[in-house]
C-alpha cells in the first residue's frame, strides 16, 4: 500500500497546475553549445513559439546562455543575420541570459558579445535555471 501511494504521489507531484488565464506563459530555452545551426534553429522555434501563441496570451520568454552557449551572443556580434534575429526576438520582450561565471572562466566581458546588459549577466546559469522552474518557467532545450 506504501509503495502504491507513494507512485501515487510522484505522479502527482510531477503535474503542475495550469496557469490562472491572467497568468503569463513562461518560458525559458536553454542554450549551452556552441553550434551556429542549432542556436539559428532554437532561434526560429523560439519565433515560432511566439507566432503561434493565441494573442490574449502573454508570453515571458528567456534564453538561457552558458557554457559553450554563450558563443551564440559572440556570434551575434559578428554575424548580421543572426544579430538582426536577436534584436528581432528582444523587440518581442525575450530577454538574453548569460551565466556570469562563464564569462569569467572564458576571460570575456559584456562587450565581448552582442548587447549584453548587466542585469542580463546572472552569476550561475544552472542556479538561474533552477530559480526560474521554480518561479513557474517552462524548460525547453532545443
């Protein structure tokens, strides 16, 4: 019986409750690789994921970057195409993250890549993404 209720219990427990109508949709993509076609895919999806989303839904939306992910904002800043994406998907209110003790392990700053802004800079990017399932945000790894 125990061990029934405790199934009972992890099924539960791993189902969370739909937000109130009111309630934003959050959202948080995870980008920790260096690859230029997969960080232009997740950035499509991510577009698209907006695209799709009824209008009477408001959508929080954060990229995530750390590890060898940080290279898609250092790509950004060379590369127009992708630079003109990002811009893109920041006029939408999608806020680039950047893990903090990345930039030191790597020797970069803020200017090494393509319009970071201090408060985008967060100290551990695992503890980030802890802190934003946490907080409601959806985890998505493209």
């Amino acid at each position: 019986m125990l061990v029934a209720g405790g199934a009972t219990a992890l099924l539960f427990g791993t189902v969370s409750e739909a937000p109130a109508a009111d309630e934003p949709l959050r959202v948080v993509y995870h980008i920790n690789t260096d690859d230029p076609e997969l960080h232009l895919n997740a950035l499509r999806n991510l577009q698209n994921h907006i695209d799709g989303s009824p209008a009477d839904v408001v959508l929080k939306i954060k990229v995530l970057t750390h590890g060898s992910g940080v290279s898609l904002l250092q790509h950004a800043a060379e590369d127009p195409d992708l630079r003109s994406t990002v811009n893109t998907l920041k006029l939408q209110d999608v806020r680039f993250l950047v893990c903090g003790n990345t930039l030191d392990s790597r020797g970069l700053s803020r200017s090494d890549l393509h319009e970071v802004a201090k408060e985008d800079v967060v100290s551990n990017g695992i503890g980030e993404l802890t802190r934003l399932q946490r907080a409601g945000y959806t985890y998505i790894k493209p």
